[in-house]
C-alpha cells in the first residue's frame, strides 16, 4: 500500500483506505507544490492519482512532475483499470472563462459536477491504490454559492472516498469562507492538516502540521516544510 508523502511521514500508521484528508493552507505556503509531491511519491510508489487543478494548469502540474522524476504523457494513457494511472482533471482553465483542450474537463458549477457524478464517478470499482488530490477546493466557491457548494461536497465529493475506497487530499484555503464553511468540512473529515508561513528570526518558514487524525496515531508538532532545487517538499522532522 502506498504511503502519503508529507502526511504520513507525521503518523504512527497507514491511513486507511477511504479516508478524506482536508488540507487548510494559507495562500502564500507552499502547499500546491506540496500536493504536486504527494501525487508524485504515490505515483512512484505504483498507486494511481486523480488530480483535480484549480489553482495551476495541467502543463504546469506536468512540467512540476517532471521535476520531481514522473513523465505524465505515458502515465495518462496507461490504463489501470477502471482509469489511468494519472487523470488531471482541468479545472483551473474553466474559471478563466476558457475552452479547454484537455481530455478530462471539470466544471465549476456544483449542479452540472453533481450529474457528471452521479453518472460517472459513483460506478468507479473500489481501488485502495487510488489517491485524489485537490489543489484548491476553494476555487469552486467562487462560481457557486456557499450553501450549495459545501452540500455538494458533503453529499457527492466527500463519499467518494468511502465508497471507492480511495483516499482524497482536499485543499481548502484559510480565510476566504465563513467559519460555518471550515467547520462543516472539518465535522466530516477524517483528518486535518495545517500550512502555514511564519516569520522567524527574519526568515520566512513554511510550516506544516496534522491538527488531528481519526483513525491512526500521529505527531502534532509544527514542522519547517523545506522547497528544494527541483520544488520537491520535504519536512525538517
């Protein structure tokens, strides 16, 4: 079974399969390079990803895989049964407005996502080797409203999860919802993990930490996230 990278170096155990991991990051962190390093080190440990882009495009999330040793082209057109080892889902191209060109197009309108649902992603075979990272699930709020975005996750994003039985990594940006908002996603998931940036000693440090974990032991200390030449994220333990 893979392991998530960043997270689960800060657990005592394997986060179980079906599990909803919800990532609160302040904007200037380094968290979309951090969520590019989990899908690349699943990836590499021969788990398959399904990537949702919001805050980056799909040739920037292929150049950054690149860096970090995972050639996207052939990993999209591998099959693994039911899907590729890698799906990146655009989404980032679509609130700017634009036609995509990729092959996998999100919408950003909850009530056509709940269709595209209902008819394709709840008849997926469960798959444990399947990891879902979402960049920036705030994205989505900007073209629907409060209410009916958080009860689309809660009733179609969030079960995937459970009943696939793949594991999702939800990037969610602190402060730009209502507390309502953080504190309906945080009642359903079974983890949180905080990104934050800090001044110390005239320096700027990313900090990373898990907040709390449901189903498996963890170390809740602070910890310095350090971005290397080739924008792998590691952590100073």
């Amino acid at each position: 079974m893979p392991r998530i990278p960043l997270i689960e170096d800060l657990t005592t155990g394997t986060i179980p399969a079906g599990s909803n991991i919800a990532v609160e990051y302040e904007p200037s962190s380094h968290w979309y390079a951090a969520s590019i390093t989990i899908a690349a080190g699943w990836l590499k440990q021969g788990g398959s990803v399904s990537y949702s882009a919001l805050a980056q495009s799909p040739a920037n999330i292929r150049t950054a895989l690149k860096r970090l040793g995972i050639d996207a082209a052939p990993l999209e057109a591998e099959p693994a049964p039911p899907n590729e080892r890698l799906r990146i889902w655009d989404e980032y191209t679509p609130s700017l407005g634009l036609k995509s060109t990729e092959k996998l197009v999100g919408t950003l309108k909850v009530a056509d996502s709940s269709i595209t649902f209902s008819r394709e992603q709840f008849k997926l075979e469960p798959n444990p080797l399947r990891l879902r990272v979402t960049d920036d699930l705030s994205t989505q709020a900007r073209f629907n409203d409060e209410k009916s975005w958080v009860e689309f996750q809660l009733t179609r994003g969030y079960p995937l999860a459970s009943m696939n039985k793949s594991t999702s990594v939800h990037g969610l940006m602190k402060g730009v919802h209502s507390d309502w908002v953080y504190s309906r996603f945080e009642s359903v998931s079974d983890g949180i993990v905080d990104v934050k940036v800090e001044e110390y000693e005239g320096e700027v440090r990313n900090r990373l930490r898990i907040r709390t974990m449901r189903n498996v032991g963890f170390d809740s200390h602070w910890h310095t996230v350090k971005i290397n030449e080739n924008f792998e994220v590691t952590l100073e333990k």
